[in-house]
C-alpha cells in the first residue's frame, strides 16, 4: 500500500510541476546606434550640436543619460573608435555636462533626434574629451557607448 502511495504522490506531483507556468525572465539589455556625434567630431563652446540617436529594446524604453567629461589622460570605455588625441595633459577646469531625458516607455524603438548646447566660456580646458550616452529599459536593464570627440 506504501509504495501505490508514493507512486501516487510522484506521479500527481509530476502533474502538477507539469502544470506550472514559468515566468520568462528577459534579461536583453537596450541597443543603441549613435549616429551624431560621429567619432572624432570637433564640437565648440558657445555652440550647439546635433544629438542622434536611434534606441530599441524588446521591452520598452526607460530614459537617456547623456554625459561628457574630459579624456585629457586618453583612459578608454570599453571598445570604441579612438580618434588621433592630444597629447596627455593635466585637467585644470575641464568641462561637465550630463542630461537625462525620459523616453516612451510603451515604445520598444525610437529615434532622438536633437540639438544640445555647450557653453560659451572661456574657462573651461579644451581637448579631448569622452561623449557617454547611457540607456535603461523600462526593466532596469541598461548599456552605454562611447564616443570620443575633441571640443574646443
């Protein structure tokens, strides 16, 4: 009698595991195609540029993180072109920026097409410097890319 209970429980066990759905856990992370700036763009204080952007994920889009900051040691982020750099120097007022922008969530693809504007002064180091720009989807999942360009 035994062993009928305990085929019982496994077979009825089997059944229910059988059963069970699975959530599907989807763990892609954003893509991103920089389009402007290009590698090794010269952009200047006191003007604009144009930002572009394509952006997809499978999910959803979250937002955009956009930073740039100064590349006067030529440090890498990850695999990107390198442009013919300055000769290594040391930062004495480099340049900052970073805007963040919020995407349609409920798209899974879009295009940022738009012009960003750098300061005119004549404080700030020119040279080289690293252009981030950051995705997240609408689960957290985030990728970045790199462009190196030179402001002046």
């Amino acid at each position: 009698m035994n062993k009928k209970l305990i085929v019982y429980s496994i077979f009825l066990f089997a059944i229910l595991i059988g059963c069970v759905k699975e959530n599907e856990i989807v763990t892609e992370q954003p893509l991103v195609e920089l389009i402007a700036p290009a590698p090794c763009d010269i952009l200047r204080f006191g003007e604009a540029f144009r930002f572009l952007v394509k952006v997809s994920d499978n999910t959803g889009l979250g937002n955009i993180k956009m930073d740039v900051h100064n590349n006067f040691g030529q440090h890498l982020h990850g695999d990107h072109e390198i442009c013919n750099m300055d000769e290594p120097k040391d930062a004495v007022n480099p340049y900052f920026n970073e805007w963040i922008l919020e995407l349609p969530t409920q798209n899974q693809e879009y295009t940022l097409d738009t012009l960003l504007f750098i300061p005119d002064t004549t404080n700030f180091d020119t040279g080289d410097y690293h252009f981030h720009i950051y995705i997240t989807d609408n689960e957290g999942y985030q990728t970045f890319t790199t462009v190196d360009v030179k402001i002046l």
